[in-house]
C-alpha cells in the first residue's frame, strides 16, 4: 500500500507521495519514476530519469531524445511555458537549462502549488537554455552540489580555460579526446569549441544524439562523424571514461580531458584518469542552490539527489526544509 509523506515521518500533508520515486496528486504522475507507470513525466531524457510509461509526459525535445533511448510509447508532449489541464492539476513545463528539452514541471491546484526541479541549472547554457523560475507553494529541488565546497568558478572562465587548453593540445600536434556525458554535456562541448573554430569528431553514440539536437533546431556547428581517422584541427568528443565506446580507435597521440563539475574537487579529479579535468557542470553548483530558493521563496523546500546535510543547511538557514531520500 502506498504512504503518504504525513505517515511516514509527520512532515506535512502534501499533494505528492513518495514511494521508490515521487508522484503527483490527484493524478498519480509519476515524476522521474524509472519502473513503468499509466502516466510518467520525464524531465529529460538521462537514463536515471526515464521508463518506458504507459504515456509519457514531456517536451518535444525530450521526447525525441527518449523516443531514440527507450523507443516507442504514447508521448504527450507538452511545450515549454504552455499550461495545461491534466487529471486535476495545471501543468506547466519550464526550462531547466540542464540539457536539451529539459524541463522542471510547476504543478497548480486550488490547494496550491508545486515546483518540481529535476536536474537543473541556473545560467545560460550553449544547448539547453535557461532555467525559468517561478514563485511556488512547494520546492521540490535537485541538490546534487548540496555542499559549500561545490561553488564552482564562473563559467566563462572555466570555458575560457578548457578552449585554451585544446587550442594549446592542437597546437603541440596532439588530438584533443574530450570525455563527456553522451547526451548533453557532449553537444555543449561540441558547441564550445566550433563557436571557438574548433572543429570536433563524434563516435557513433554521441554523432546520433547530435542528429537528434540539430533536427530539433540547436545547432551544434561542424561535427562530424569519426571514420577511424582523426582529422588534424579537430577534437575528438566522446563518452566518459568510465563508459563503454568512450575510447576511439587510431589516435596515436591523445590528450586527454574530463569535463564535470565533480572536478573541481582534487580528490575525485584523480579518478577520471585523464589529463585535465574541466569543472563544466550542468547541474546548479551550491550558490545556485539557495539562489534557487530565493527566487521560488517557497513556504517548504524538499531535496533529493544530494547530501542530507544540505536540509541541515538550509533549516539552518530559517527555512522548513525536509529530505526526499
């Protein structure tokens, strides 16, 4: 029998329950539910935030993301910034600015409102936008860098930084192999370096999930698909290397670069093995986090995918905050 979040543990009577994933009252929406549900609203298209629903819930772009990882269902696509009716709840899908279609969903009933984040990111992004914040009841939030550590430098520092970097590799005779997440971090990468005239080489799993963004309209500049031969000029994209396809055949001398926002951490930076780690992350760093809150000025905040300390932070902080798991 599914609980309520008030018989768990007495937090406050919501519209939404938490049961291995959080859903959405009265329509049982599942948010970001990974096991097959009758309604699922994805909020883009990684595999940690997806399932083969009954009906999808979702934007365009997500949709045709999904549709290629996951394959075929019934896809409600639901358009950015346009509200609509959905079993008893106004549903309203805004930009998160993690990758492309991303999307946060802010939730309305005549007992209130809720803001659901999923991963987001505060900021202009190359691919995937800006997150759009409206005031809500409810903060329901992503904290992945729930900690003070992770204040990251300004972007356009860190992108200064990383194009330097692989113009300086270039130079030196070397291929620039650049490790990133197949889908999103990739294409922004991508569109980094050819608004810098770099030109860059894409395996086949990142090429196809680049198709996808340049026939849903981001155009990501000349990349092209990787023959087995690199070309000279070029940077080669491909996954992390903890994944499988992340390495390339025939490049004799490669340079090797990891972009995450987890870099910045030295500690960690050892773990990707790799020349340079680029701390270019497209979740919201700490700071982004309680600006977040200050935006939304939510009376509850609930937080999920990051540290429990971070719901310490913020009932520090004055705010009534409680953790999701």
């Amino acid at each position: 029998m599914q609980k309520s979040l008030f018989e768990i543990d007495a937090r406050p009577r919501e519209n939404f329950y938490f049961d291995r994933g959080l859903f959405l009252l009265p329509g049982h929406i599942g948010l970001d539910v990974r096991r097959r549900q009758q309604f699922g609203f994805i909020s883009h298209a990684h595999m940690d935030h997806s399932a083969r629903h009954q009906t999808v819930l979702c934007t365009p772009e997500t949709a045709a993301l999904v549709r290629h990882r996951i394959g075929e269902t019934t896809y409600r696509e639901m358009p950015l910034g346009q509200p609509f009716e959905f079993r008893g709840t106004r549903l309203t899908p805004l930009s998160a600015g993690h990758v492309l279609g991303s999307a946060m969903l802010l939730a309305e009933t005549d007992e209130g409102s809720v803001l659901y984040t999923g991963d987001y990111r505060l900021g202009q992004s190359y691919t995937a936008g800006q997150a759009d914040l409206p005031h809500s009841d409810i903060l329901v939030m992503e904290c992945t860098f729930g900690d003070p550590f992770y204040r990251l430098p300004p972007r356009s520092e860190t992108i200064a930084q990383f194009v330097e970097l692989v113009e300086k590799s270039l130079r030196r005779g070397a291929t620039p192999m650049i490790h990133a997440y197949v889908l999103g971090k990739a294409q922004e990468v991508t569109k980094i370096l050819t608004e810098h005239g770099i030109r860059v080489q894409q395996p086949q799993a990142v090429y196809d999930i680049s198709q996808i963004y340049t026939e849903c309209g981001c155009d990501l500049g000349h990349f092209e698909l990787y023959d087995g031969r690199p070309k000279p000029g070029h940077a080669i994209v491909t996954a992390p290397r903890s994944q499988r396809g992340c390495d390339v055949r025939g490049v004799v001398h490669a340079e090797r670069f990891a972009m995450t926002g987890w870099g910045w951490n030295p500690r960690l930076a050892a773990r990707y093995r790799c020349d340079h780690v680029i701390p270019l992350s497209d979740h919201a760093d700490y700071g982004e986090l309680l600006e977040t809150i200050e935006q939304v000025a939510p009376q509850r905040i609930y937080c999920t995918h990051g540290p429990k300390k971070f719901v310490d932070d913020l009932l520090r902080r004055g705010h009534q905050a409680y953790w999701l798991g």
